[in-house]
C-alpha cells in the first residue's frame, strides 16, 4: 500500500505519477524522480560531499563495494529467496540494486535516497526500477515489499529509529530487512566524523533497537572481520585535518590492493555462509524478519 503524504490515505500503489486518487496529491518531479522530501533533495546540511559522479565510476572496481554487495545478495538469496519485491533505503546510485536486478532478476526494485543528485546516477544504472526521493524517517508505504535494505545508512541519522520503524511498517507481514552498519566504538574516527556518522554499532544496540521496532532478529554477525588488525592500524596513522578532509579517499585503492582485499573478503564470505558469526569487524550485518501477524 501507498500512503499519500498530503491526506494520509492508503492505497494501491498508484501509476508512476504517484496522483492520490483520494485527494490527487501529486508530489513534485525532477528529471523523472518524484519527491517526496523536495526541502532535503539536496541533504539536510549535515551530509557528507560524497560526489556521486566518481562513487558511480569507483563502485563497480572497488573491494569494498564488491564484497559488500556479494555479502548482501548471499544473505537475500539465503533468507529470503521467494521475495517479490526489494525496496533499499538510501540506494545511492544504485550499486546494490543493480546487482540484485543481475541475481534476482524476478524481483520488483525500488529504490530511495534523500539525495535527488544520486538517483540521478541510479537512473543510469536501473531504468526498470522506481526511484524516488524521500526521507527515510516518512516513508510512503504500508506493509508494501517482502524486503527492505539499508545498508550504511541509518549511522548517518540521529533518529535511527525513526527509521527502523518505518522499515517495519513498510514490509509486508512474514517478510524482513537486511542492515548493514558501521561497528565498533574504538572504530570511531575523522572519517565517521566528517562523513555525516552519528554513530558506530555495537551489535547488542542495533538487535534491541531492531527489537523494538518490532522485528526478530534472525542472523547477525560482523563482517570486514579479517581485514580488522589492518583498519585499526589505519585508524591508528591517520593523522588528517578536518580541513584536509576527502570524502572520497577511501576510495581511490590501487587495483592490484583492491583485488587482494577483495579476495581476503571473498574468504571471510565463505565463511559466514559456512555459518560462522564473526564477534568483531569493521561492520555488522543483520537480518531480521517482521512476524507474519500483527498490526501494521
């Protein structure tokens, strides 16, 4: 179901114009994405400069997008292979959703971001799928997909659950998330600081707060587990300015450095899909299903 922001009727999902059939609402458009947040199309003043145009090209050659997204397909694959339907919150330009398209190609994809500039780059990417602008926190569906992502999303969000609560009542009954979220205190850095983090997990605080929201956790565990004693040294040595800053430095690695981790990555997936549950890491994933009876 739809939830109209301006008369707060529920419906149908309406045609791609979103035109309440109660009020006809329709939220305003831009290069085709509609916005349900058009105030925060261009963040909130406190986001990161991510610049989507070099994560669009880095994304596809980068180890850590790479295993992230192999991880992420696995664990929706493995817990929730009879989803029709996969709605990812903060799908940036839509690494994710691609490779979901590529694995699950029955799946219906939506997407959303709070960003309109990186649904733009979305766009290029998955032409098939809606997309829209909007803020996690008010999102426009009830009980609507099988499945919803946010992967390193609600760090960045001071009222995360705000947004965990909204995740449950866009899921259908019997359906469920996948989160993935930064880990670890002691991991806390200028890169979480100047990159719009609130925070860093601890696992226990994120499965009550999931808890709360009304899910079951099914399965969580950390990953980036192996390659921990390198990102504490690299914690560790640097010593950057806020003034000397780059968003985007994480993300320009040597190929041949990139490949390597990716295949130390590609290890620890094997593992987590042989069973194991790493304690600690760099991050943490968590699956966790909404119960198939109760009030939206």
């Amino acid at each position: 179901m739809w939830i109209c922001p301006a008369c707060e009727g529920s419906f149908a999902t309406p045609p791609d114009e979103w035109a309440c059939p109660a009020c006809r609402h329709t939220p305003p458009s831009r290069n085709g994405i509609s916005l349900f947040a058009a105030d925060l199309a261009h963040g909130d003043g406190t986001d990161c400069e991510y610049g989507f145009e070099e994560m669009y090209a880095r994304e596809p050659h980068h180890f850590w997008f790479r295993a992230r997204n192999r991880l992420v397909l696995w664990a929706l694959k493995r817990y929730f292979p009879e989803a029709g339907s996969l709605f990812e919150i903060g799908c940036g330009t839509g690494f994710v959703l691609l490779g979901a398209a590529r694995e699950m190609p029955s799946l219906t994809l939506t997407g959303s971001d709070i960003q309109a500039e990186a649904l733009a780059f979305a766009r290029r990417r998955l032409p098939g799928a809606r997309l829209l602008q909007a803020d996690a926190r008010h999102l426009p569906f009830l009980a609507h997909f099988d499945v919803v992502g946010a992967f390193d999303v609600v760090e960045h969000v001071t009222e995360d659950e705000a947004i965990l609560a909204q995740m449950f009542r866009a899921t259908r009954p019997g359906g469920g998330v996948l989160l993935t979220v930064p880990q670890h205190a002691y991991l806390w850095s200028l890169q979480d600081a100047l990159g719009g983090h609130k925070r860093r997990y601890s696992r226990a605080d994120l499965v009550e707060k999931l808890r709360r929201a009304g899910f079951d956790v099914v399965r969580a565990t950390s990953f980036v587990s192996l390659l921990l004693p390198l990102l504490l040294f690299a914690r560790w040595t640097d010593r950057r300015k806020a003034e000397d800053f780059d968003a985007l430095k994480e993300l320009r690695v040597h190929p041949l450095v990139s490949r390597v981790l990716e295949v130390v990555l590609t290890v620890e997936r094997w593992l987590i899909a042989a069973g194991a549950s790493f304690p600690a890491g760099g991050s943490l994933l968590v699956v966790a299903r909404r119960p198939a009876t109760g009030e939206a």
